[in-house]
C-alpha cells in the first residue's frame, strides 16, 4: 500500500498510549458523588469515521450502548471534511470563517501560534477546566499539535503521567479520546486482521462512475474514465481494513464503560461517540479519501449516551431512539457539552446546544414535543434539572447550515509516478494516479433540511459555489437524487452551471455570521433573516 512501516507501529503504540493514559487519569481521580453532583463527560472523537456507507456496523459494543441508554442522530454533519479545521471545529463550536484554521498545515493555521495564542484558549475543555472540571484529551488532537497525546487538565501538553496528580480530587472530569483508527494507514489488530473477508465498498449507483463535465475539475481531472480493477479491489481492502481498525475501537468504548461501571460513575457520565468526518470510497471514481461536499464526506455518526438521570426507564420498551430530521453540525458538540455540565455557552460559539434534543428523546411523556431554538441557544441550567420545552413556533430549528472547504495543492504528496500539476496533491500511484484535493477544490456550501410535516414540501439539498475560474456551481435535489448524480445547476448548452441568485445572497450571509445568534438565525424568509 506504499504506508511507512514505522508509521504503522506509532499509530499502533498511539491508540495503546491512549487507553493507557486515560486509565491512569481515571485512577488518580478520587471521584466522590456526594461531593459533587456535576456529571462526567466523556467524548470519542473517531477519525475518518463515515456515516452512510456503514461505518458503524463493526462497532456491535457501541451501538449496544447507545440502543440501551441512548440515542442517534441520524442526520448530523460536519462544517468542513478535512481533519484539523473540523477538529477545531469541534473544539471551539465555530465555523472555518471564524475559528480561521483552513487546512492540516502550520500555514493554514493548524495548532499555529496564532491557535496556541488564541482560539486554542476558548475550547470547550478550557471551558470545564476553568470551571472545576479535570481535562483529559488522549490520542489524535490537531494535525500540526506539539503531542501526539495532548492536554491533561490543561491546553498545554504534559510530559509525564505524574501531571495526572493534579487530578486526585472529588472533581468531575471531561475526557475527550481521539483513537487514530479508522485513518490511513489502516493496520488492525493481530486478532482481527481476518474479520469481514469478502465484504467489499458498498456499490452506490456513484461507485466508479466517472462525472461528466456536470461535477468540478478535481472529479474530472486525469486519469479519465473508471477506476480499473486492481485499484477497485485496493479500495475493497481499505475498507476491510477500516473496519478491521473500528474493532478495536468498538473493544475501547466498552472498556471505557467497564471502568467507569466498576468505579461506580457510568450512571453519571454522558459518552459521546463521533467523528470528524466521513469518508468516500469509489464514489464518482474517486478511490478513498474527504475533502469533497457529498453525503459520504459530511455525514457523521453522533451517539449519545445519557446519564441515568436523562435515560429511558428500565421498563421502557422504546429503543434504538433516532433524532432525525434536524440537522445538527460539529459546531453544536462544543455548546452542547458546556450545557451537559450546566455551563453557560459563550455568546461566539455559533453551533448550540442540543441537550434538549436528547432529553425530549429520550424521555417518553415528551417524545412528540418539538423543541425550539429558544430553548437550545439559551443559557445553560444546571445539568440535573429538566429542560422545559419552551412554545416558540416563530423561531425553528434550523433548517440551513454551512460547509466550507479550502483546497489545497502541494507536489510534495504527488508520487513520482503520477502527472505532475502545481494545483493538485494526494496522487498517489497505488490508487491510479487519482488526485484527491487540488487548490481550486475550494468551496462553500449551503445544506438545507426542512422538514414541514408534509412529504411535498420538504427540502433535502445542497447547493456550492466553488471558487475556481469557471466559478462551478453544484446543486442537488437529495429527496430525488440521494446519490448526487445529476446536477441541477449544469447546463448543457452552454457547458456550463448557472448560480441560484437566492442560494447565492444566503451563502453570503452564513459565510459573514458570527455567534449562534446570527448563525443559527439566518433565514431565507426576507421579513425574519438576520444579517450579522
């Protein structure tokens, strides 16, 4: 596959390292119930893990967890589907155009010293240090950090386990755990490194379909036509490997679980499960990668594990709860977890909470009850009382979101073998040549979910403007065209795509908003839209 052995055994060591270091973290601490009724929070932030081409079926233990105690989002997406701008993302609840991090290099502002000096400041977890909780992030944490394994209780990483010292007090504490699977190089466990034979990419009508001139360059640049067979069957085998990969991590959550059982605080932590985002495999003759707009990039798992407070009964038959027709996005993970302990969300955060979502989930007098942005974007109560709905019918759950990429072109990741161009990157000659990112793959995206309630009414689309020299539009109709074959804004008289005038002014808006306020607020009704 071309992958550096040694970077096959750091990854391996890493994924130990963080299990290893999250169990002493947890022995230090002297936590204390009845001292401190605050909950435990921990989040499991996968790497590279999709959404719609099943990349939760290896995971058996996690879906167990989430069916007894908890719920699934099932529509919930990412704001960027590259690893360190969605990564902070995550961590700051702000979209690219605010938190500035464009890109996994230094230049591109990934864990720079303008983040270290700045946004790095206002993350959630300096948030919850900042108000009495011990921190712990273990694993994966920005593409250019300092540290494989990052801050414990602190931004700052330390050097040595006895930091965790600090920690030995009745605090709760927030864990966030960042495996490096299922991310190249895909090396499994001994154990598991014959699981799922025979399974193959799931063939979407998209599979090895190489676009017309209706898709933007980076998807029509050379090679030209299908992928041939030798590369099918590699991407057949990454994606065995994946999965492979995701056992291990499946084994993590539930020894996660066993040990916060066995030291008497599973019944008062929240898990969240996640990723940072999707992953292609085959789609339009694209081998295996992101950084493209489509459903199989954007689109993440998010499980949510509640505390015994907000579970179902016992003798609750509902379950396998889903939250589905809201859209939620990365930048809600950050207010959300502040709201789980009882935290006010900072004013500059521009996702929001989605506790309330959760809990009128999961709590079966209220299951039918909608749930306003009033309700979500105000400040916190505390984590043990119940969130009230609030009738707001003038103000909805947010029904557009924004995607923002910026491409990148670098010929240092293009293999000798492979066409040299100076805008493209990742041409890599074990995957046929096929770029995977290129400086005019740069683009904004407006995602529309309206639910109405009524099957005709409703709007499931995407809509980007890309900033290349044709200024490429792509628009889809996913309620008529889930796979994105055709798009809706390509002319064929001219060989051209035509702007949406309306789409155009509102990606405007939501590419200038700051805050939750503006963010979640825009509108593309003229009398209720907020201009930031």
């Amino acid at each position: 596959m071309g992958f550096d052995f040694y970077t096959r055994r750091m990854r391996r060591a890493a994924f130990h390292l963080v299990s290893m270091w999250f169990i002493l973290f947890f022995v230090r601490l002297n936590c204390k119930t009845h001292k401190n009724p605050r909950p435990n929070i921990v989040v499991i932030l996968i790497d590279d893990l999709d959404y719609v081409l099943a990349g939760l079926e290896p995971m058996a233990i996690t879906r167990r967890l989430v069916s007894q105690h908890g719920a699934t989002f099932t529509n919930a997406f990412i704001s960027t589907p590259v690893c360190c701008p969605s990564r902070s993302s995550i961590l700051t609840g702000k979209y690219v155009h605010n938190h500035r991090v464009i890109n996994n290099t230094v230049t591109g502002n990934c864990s720079s010293p303008q983040w270290q000096n700045g946004e790095e400041l206002k993350t959630m977890a300096t948030y919850l240090q900042s108000n009495g909780y011990a921190t712990f992030y273990g694993g994966k944490y920005l593409n250019q950090a300092r540290e494989a394994l990052s801050f414990i209780d602190g931004v700052v990483p330390n050097r040595h386990p006895s930091s965790l010292s600090a920690a030995a007090d009745s605090r709760p504490f927030f864990a966030m755990i960042a495996p490096p699977a299922c991310h190249a190089p895909f090396t499994p466990a001994p154990q598991f490194s014959r699981s799922f034979a025979g399974r193959r990419a799931p063939r979407w009508p998209s599979f090895n379909r190489h676009p017309g001139n209706d898709k933007h360059w980076l998807l029509r640049q050379a090679p030209q036509g299908a992928l041939p067979e030798d590369i099918i069957d590699q991407v057949d085998h990454v994606f065995r490997q994946r999965w492979r990969t995701l056992l291990s991590v499946d084994q993590m959550v539930g020894d996660i679980v066993k040990l916060l059982r066995r030291k008497g605080q599973l019944d008062r932590t929240w898990i969240v499960v996640t990723s940072d985002h999707g992953y292609h495999m085959g789609q339009f003759a694209m081998p295996i990668d992101k950084r493209l707009p489509y459903e199989t990039d954007i689109r993440v798992p998010l499980l949510v594990v509640a505390a015994s407070h907000n579970r179902p009964p016992a003798n609750n038959k509902s379950r396998d709860i889903e939250i589905d027709s809201l859209s939620v996005v990365s930048i809600d993970l950050a207010p959300t977890v502040l709201h789980m302990a009882g935290l006010p969300i900072p004013d500059d955060m521009d996702g929001v909470s989605l506790l309330p979502l959760v809990t009128n989930a999961l709590t079966p007098s209220s299951q039918n009850r909608n749930v306003s942005k009033k309700e979500v974007s105000q400040v916190a109560e505390p984590w043990d009382r119940h969130c009230r709905g609030i009738d707001d019918s003038s103000e909805p759950w947010r029904t557009f979101f924004l995607i923002e990429y910026h491409g990148e072109a670098d010929l240092q990741d293009v293999d000798l073998q492979c066409q040299q161009d100076a805008n493209t990157t990742l041409c890599l000659n074990d995957f046929g040549c096929k770029c995977q990112d290129a400086a005019n793959n740069t683009y904004v995206c407006l995602r529309t979910l309206r639910p109405t309630g009524n099957q005709h009414a409703n709007e499931d689309s995407l809509y980007c403007q890309f900033d290349d020299l044709q200024a490429f539009v792509e628009s889809y109709d996913l309620r008529l065209d889930p796979y994105q074959l055709n798009n809706r804004a390509y002319r064929r008289s001219c060989r051209c795509t035509v702007a949406s005038r309306h789409r155009r002014q509102l990606i405007v808006n939501y590419s200038k908003c700051r805050g939750h306020v503006n963010c979640f607020g825009v509108s593309d009704n003229p009398k209720r839209r907020r201009h930031p």
